[in-house]
C-alpha cells in the first residue's frame, strides 16, 4: 500500500495538471504563465512523490525534480512582477533565458545521468540516500535568485495594495515564505511541493479572477482622474504628482528625474487610418511603457501624443537607462487590424531636478532635449540637466 505522503502528492499533482490544462485552454491574458506555475508544480509532485532513493527507476523520475522547481520559480517571478507591473515582460533575452533553463537541465539530466551532475543515491549504513551533485548547488541558487525577485516585488506591490488585494497578496507572500523556508531547511520536509502547489494555484486565484495582474497599480494617495483614453494619469493628476514629487526633492534632496516622451509617427497614424486606430496606437504605447517601469514610477499623458514619467530617486544617467528600456518595449509595430500595423515609437528628453528649480524648469528642460532628439531623427532619447541659478 502507498505511503500517505504519496497519495497526496499524486492527488494534488493531477489537480494540478487539470487546472493548468484548463487555465491554458482559457486563452486569457496571463493564462500561459499561470499554467506554466501549475504545470511545474504538478511534475514537482510528481517527482516528490516518486522520490524514495531505493528504488530502481529513482534516477529517471529525479531528473523530473530540477526542471520543474526552476520553472516553477521562473513563472512565480514573472507573476509576482505583473502584479506590480500589469503586462510585464522579462527585458532583453531573458524570456527565452527562463524558458530554456528548465529544458537544459532535463536534457543535461538525461544525456549525463551516470555521472549525477546535479546528484544521486548511494547506500550508507544499509540506507539509501539522497546525494547533491555541483550542478544541483547551481541550480539551486539560480533558484533562490528568481524567488527572493518574487518576494521583493510582492512586498513592492503590498505597500500601495487595497485592502481587498492585501489580503492576498500577504497569503501569496505567506505560502512562498513557507516554500522558501521548507526548501532550505537542513533536513528538508516532505511537503515543500505542496506548498508550491499552493502557491501556483494562489497566484493563479490573483491573476486571473482577482485581476491583479491586469488592473493598473494604485499610484500613492495623490491620484484624481486617469486619461480616458489611455487609462493612464491624466494632465491635471500628473502635475499634482510632478509638482509633490518636486517638493519632495527640495525637502529631502533625494533626486528626481522626468522623461518627456513624444510618440513620432501619431499624427500620420491619425491621418492614414483614422483617431480610431490612432487610440489604440497609444494605449499600446502606454501598456508597453508601463511595463517596462518599476512600481513607484508614475506615467501620466501630457497632452496629444506627449506622456511625461516622473522618476523618484532616479538620477539623470539612470532615468535615461529607464527611458531606454521604454523605447525598447515600443519599437515593435502594433496591430491595428487584418495585415495592418502602425509604428508606436517616440522620442524622449530627461532632466533631472536642480536645487531651487521648479516644476516648469525640469519640464522645460526635458522638452528642449526632447526636441534634440526629434531633430535628430526620432526614437531617440537626449538627457539634459536642469541648470543651477
């Protein structure tokens, strides 16, 4: 008869599965990446469950173990992040760098499987044992880096959290604590799977029925109106936030930095196809650029086809970085209907707040670099400082 341990696992496993099968059929934002955390948390019950060292098929069924925990971490990272930053995409090459992670070590697995790369099982005392190999001590700190990622993006979102997502957010931040814990434990504990299964299924609960990972993240308590367009701030919100922030540097001397941002191509959107895809030209713009900042950042729409990101704490040499990274995120053409796309790139100017400065100062001097950049091209981004009296 299997051991109790066993039959939970298995059990939670093939719920598990089922709920990844079905939130992938579901074809909603977020659904792959949440099926990725189920999924991986399913084959990590699997492999737990499978996990007695003596047996003769425990090396096949181990190799199961590393491939999914790595996935696993991956997905949590990436959903913890979206909470904060609705749409998020991993910047660079790093998507296919999570993706293929998990797949390399199960082929490394198998492909060196008698020279226990990552571990194995030898016999002490007439008692077989779990050994760790250098590949499983990589591994495991690749690990530990995407979980604590996920655990100071979730504390991030906490701070400006409702109270209704509070709740969640802390029992999400909870049960990952308690995976984390479990793991590391020097004897371990046998249900450290089942509490990644808690979690995937948590984080699924926050994606996708309660909406944390769609819905725009609260912006302090300042916030008044959102553009109805875009959904981001409008022009009279964003000057109260901008002129907070300013006096906010002036009394503490922590930098600030804005970029002025200036879609290029809009008004021949406009003129080519119409304000109706001309709109969504811009909401596109501002998902993509609003993925690419991190939680306390605030993007807020000037005017027209002009945006504004104000950057507490950032200084110039940073907030051009940040800016960068944004225009990145926008280069690729949007879809705008069958065979059809339109450009959402835009160039940008970044000052930074000078001692006795005002609002209008740093909002000048970003808008005389936004045009350098315009002149020279488009897609660009020119940083100028504010100068001192």
């Amino acid at each position: 008869m299997l051991p109790v341990s066993v039959v939970v696992s298995l059990v939670v496993a093939a719920l598990a599965a089922g709920a990844a099968v079905v939130v992938a059929l579901l074809r909603r934002r977020d659904s792959l990446v949440v099926a990725a955390a189920l999924g991986c948390s399913a084959g990590w019950c699997v492999a737990a469950a499978k996990s007695d060292p003596g047996a003769p098929d425990f090396m096949w069924w181990s190799a199961l173990w590393l491939p999914c925990v790595s996935g696993w971490c991956a997905a949590v990272m990436v959903l913890a992040r979206r909470t904060a930053v609705p749409g998020w995409r991993p910047p660079g090459t790093w998507p296919r760098v999570l993706v293929a992670v998990p797949f390399l070590i199960l082929a490394i697995e198998l492909v060196l499987l008698p020279l226990e790369v990552f571990g194995g099982a030898r016999e002490e005392d007439g008692e077989h044992v779990i050994t760790q190999g250098a590949g499983w001590y990589v591994v495991t700190a690749y690990d530990i880096v995407l979980v604590g990622l996920a655990l100071v993006f979730l504390i991030d979102r906490v701070a400006v959290a409702s109270r209704r997502d509070r709740g969640l957010l802390v029992s999400v931040l909870a049960a990952l604590g308690c995976t984390f814990v479990s793991q590391a434990a020097p004897d371990g504990t046998p249900y450290t799977h089942l509490f990644g299964v808690l979690v995937a299924a948590m984080l699924a609960h926050a994606a996708l029925l309660g909406g944390l990972t769609s819905r725009p993240v609260p912006v302090r308590r300042v916030v008044r109106s959102v553009d109805a367009v875009t959904g981001c701030l409008d022009r009279a919100a964003l000057e109260e936030v901008l002129a907070t922030e300013v006096s906010a540097a002036e009394r503490t001397g922590r930098p600030l930095s804005i970029g002025l941002l200036d879609l290029d191509n809009l008004k021949v959107v406009n003129d080519e196809h119409g304000h109706l895809v001309g709109d969504t030209v811009l909401r596109a713009a501002v998902e993509r650029i609003s993925g690419a900042l991190r939680p306390g950042f605030v993007l807020g729409r000037f005017g027209g086809d002009e945006f504004v990101v104000i950057m507490p704490g950032t200084d110039l040499l940073r907030a051009h970085q940040v800016v960068g990274r944004c225009q990145e995120a926008a280069r690729e053409p949007v879809r705008v209907g069958e065979g059809r796309t339109a450009p959402a790139t835009f160039s940008a100017g970044v000052s930074s707040h000078a001692a006795g400065g005002s609002v209008a100062d740093l909002l000048g001097a970003a808008d005389a670099a936004m045009y350098v950049a315009k002149r020279a091209g488009g897609d660009r981004c020119h940083a100028a400082s504010v100068p001192e009296d």
